[in-house]
C-alpha cells in the first residue's frame, strides 16, 4: 500500500517510527507551517521520497498540488498533528481515503488546540483518536482511541507527552491492519461532540475575577513555551509564564494586603485569606473508610469570615482535603465564639458556596469543634453511611460535629 503521510516534524517522525519506509511514498506540509519545512524535506530526502506542500484551498497553487499528488497514485493518507483540512479534493485522489490521528477524545473537543481546550474546560478526561478522514474536521468514523485521565498536577506539556505516548501506542497497535486495508469503524456521537475554535494570543488573558478554578486552568493550559496567560494592570499585559497552584491563586485574590485582592461578599459574608494556625495536623481522612481522598490539600491556606454591617471576625476555615473529580471536599471550621445552631448552618452554607464558586465543588464535609455549637436538637451518632445532607452528626469520638452539604441537590 502506497502511503502519503500529512504532518509537522513531530507527526510524520512519530508515523515514520513505525510505518515501514516501502510503503511510504510522499510527505506533504501544510502552508500554515513553514517553520517545519526544512526539517520535513530532510526526512522526505532520507526516505527518497518527495516533499510536497499543500497550498491555501483555491489558490492559484492549488490545482498544481492536486495535479502533483495525483501523479503518485496514493492508495492510504494519514495524517498526524495536521494544521489544515485536508479537502475532499485531495482525499479523492487516494484509493482507500485517509485516516487521522487526532489528540482529543472523540466526539470531545473536536478542532483545533485539543490539549489547550481540555485543559481550560476542566475535562475530566482527553484522548487520543484515530478516524477517517471526511469533508470536516475530526468527523470521521473512529477506528481506534485510548482514553487519558487529566490530572490537577498536569500542564499542557504533562498532557501533551502522555499523549504522544498514546499516539505511539495506537500506531503500533493498528498500523498493520491498515496497511492491509482492514480497517472496522463505529460512527461518532454527534450528539456529545463540541467543536473548538483556534487559540491565538488574546485568548490567554483572564481577570482577577474569575473564579480561582478559571484562572488556574486558563495559567496551567498556556505554560512556556507557549505565550502565556496574562492579566491588564495599570494598562500593561502582565503575562504568567509559569504554573500557579491553587494556593498561589487563591493568596493573590483574597489576601487584603494584595495589589490585586478581589472582594469577596456572599448574603453578607465577607471572605479573606488569614495567617492564623488552626489545627494545621488536623487530619479528617479517618473518620471515611468508605472514601479515598487524594493528596491535593490547602490546609496551609486559611480564610477568615465576617459580617460586612459587623466587622468583627466570625470564624475561620481552611480546606483539609479535595477529591477533584467527584467534587468534594472536607473542611474544618473554628468560630471565634460559641454558635447558635441554625446560624451555624446558615454560616456552612454561605462557606460552601464560596468555595462552590472558587473551584467548583459541590460537596462539602464540614468539621466543626464541638464544644464551639450551642444545640436545641438531638444529633446522631456520626455513621458510616453519609448520604445525609444538611444534619448534623457527632464523630464517634465526640470530638466534632459533622455537617454534611451537597450544593447539587438544592
């Protein structure tokens, strides 16, 4: 099978790596990406093959280049890490079509910049595809995709070399397949599928405003060697090369002492970073056999609550551990001076949805020191089973009243 291999320098190496050098007998660039031009007919040279460049659609260039690539009576097109749509014009001219390798989970972020938009939209998960070629981008019926977790830990370039392993992974799995034309496909869901549109440099800029979660994915997305995210102060573009913990992010935007601090108030409560102790050892895992919480903590951050009408300070709370991907989170709280039970909840409430809005959380376990409520009702035993939402239960130690709040069922 005559192969014509579509890409940049990293594509077509990655292909060239396992695609036997009999079978390959063109390499083609893209207009859009002159930068890789020289090093592409190098490779073409050291394969004896030609190097041709696909032309902008309908230029005066265009017909010369289908006339070119005719002329090698192509019988499979490939591609990988492609910048341009590959027409039906040209898709036509090979035998059996093409195929692509696309790093996104399809039907998922179809288009353009796949690891950027995973990364910003907070996906759960990205991928990697391998698909027919057809009128449009990334449509195709898939032959083959590996799904890759995303972690919090993870920048676009963590991501970007886990998905390169995946890529060598699906074309050392179905490449000989292919090369025999046996080829099996399962259509897309294009009812799940969303499309993305081509990042460029003013896409990086994010406000102070934005919640903490926006930010941090928006900075981690857009890392060196890329231009990086950016900010306006006093008129100048502030750009952040580098990754910003949540920790980092959450300190800029609510330490008052801050140039960039951003007020905070919900149902009149106000929200500021503290530099207060309170019980940084504290450590609340034990009391969730049935829950495995990962090591993302923030218990060296703390916050301070107050009404704005009273500024004396209520309370402070700081996040002893998050599980990302279900939502949830467990927090200690220590009130200043004893609490009425009903406002105590009320308190809960409003804490919760400051951190709903921050990072996107949902469920909250709250640990409050007991002897800090003043109770009108009975309260049960804490138990294993904590699918009660918004009632208050003791620890079996009696240490702490737990409180348990899930925004999601409002």
């Amino acid at each position: 099978m005559k192969v014509a291999l579509f890409g940049d320098t990293s594509g077509i190496n990655q292909l060239i790596k396992y695609l036997p050098k009999e079978n390959i007998f063109v390499l083609v660039g893209s207009y859009s990406r002159t930068q890789y031009f020289d090093e592409i007919k190098i490779l073409s040279e050291s394969l004896s093959v030609p190097f041709l460049i696909q032309p902008k659609y309908k230029s005066s260039e265009f017909e010369n280049f289908l006339e070119d690539f005719k002329k090698l009576e192509i019988d499979l097109i490939w591609s990988n890490s492609y910048s341009v749509l590959i027409r039906k014009e040209i898709i036509e001219l090979s035998s059996f079509g093409g195929i692509n390798i696309h790093a996104s989970y399809l039907p998922y972020n179809r288009g353009p910049n796949p690891i950027q938009w995973s990364i910003i939209n907070q996906n759960k998960y990205t991928g990697v595809t391998l698909h027919l070629l057809d009128e449009s981008f990334d449509t195709g019926a898939i032959i083959d995709q590996i799904k890759i977790p995303i972690s919090m830990s993870d920048n676009w370039l963590t991501l970007k070399e886990k998905i390169e392993g995946i890529i060598d992974l699906l074309i050392k799995k179905n490449y000989k397949n292919i090369l025999k034309g046996n080829i099996n496909t399962k259509k897309q869901e294009n009812k799940e599928a969303n499309y993305n549109r081509r990042r460029d440099i003013n896409d990086g800029f994010f406000k102070w405003s934005y919640s903490t979660i926006k930010i941090f994915n928006i900075i981690r997305a857009l890392v060196n060697p890329l231009p990086g995210a950016f900010y306006i102060y006093k008129n100048d573009k502030i750009f952040v090369p580098k990754e910003k913990s949540i920790n980092e992010i959450m300190q800029i935007k609510f330490d008052i002492k801050s140039f960039l601090y951003q007020e905070n108030i919900l149902s009149g409560l106000k929200f500021e970073v503290a530099k207060v102790s309170i019980n940084n050892t504290i450590i609340f895992k034990k009391y969730f056999n049935k829950f495995e919480f990962n090591d993302q903590t923030l218990s060296d951050l703390k916050f301070k609550f107050f009404g704005i009408k009273k500024e004396a300070i209520e309370g402070y709370f700081s996040i002893n551990s998050i599980f990302w991907e279900s939502k949830k989170c467990i927090v200690h709280v220590n009130f200043s001076e004893i609490i009425e039970e009903s406002k105590l909840l009320n308190t809960l409430v409003e804490i919760s949805n400051f951190l709903k809005q921050e990072l996107s959380l949902q469920l909250f376990y709250f640990f409050i020191n007991k002897q800090k409520v003043k109770f009108h009702s009975s309260l049960k035993t804490y138990e294993a089973n904590i699918s009660c939402f918004k009632c208050f239960t003791i620890t079996n130690d009696l240490r702490y009243v737990n409180i348990n709040i899930n925004l999601n069922s409002k």
